[in-house]
C-alpha cells in the first residue's frame, strides 16, 4: 500500500466517521424536538383545561 492509497482509505474513513456523527447528531435533534412538542401540547393542554 503506497501513500496515495493511505491517504484514501483514511479520507473514506473519516468521511464515513463523519457521516455517521453528522446522523447520530440529526436523530438526537428530531428526538429533542419530539420531547419538546410533547411538553409543549401537554403545557398548553394543562393550561387551557388545567
């Protein structure tokens, strides 16, 4: 393996590390933003029948 090789197969490495950080990043936010729509409806629903 020369070092035009090496320096692919770590570009691959680290864009697949990165693709993988850049989803586990996006599913923490839809959850958060989930958890925050149930607080939210519920906060309105306690307020207005409450």
């Amino acid at each position: 393996m020369n070092e035009d090789e090496m320096t692919r197969a770590v570009e691959r490495a680290l864009a697949r590390h990165e693709a993988r950080r850049a989803d586990a990043q996006a599913r923490q936010l839809l959850g958060c933003l989930l958890l925050l729509a149930v607080f939210v409806v519920g906060f309105v629903l306690l307020v207005t029948y409450g």
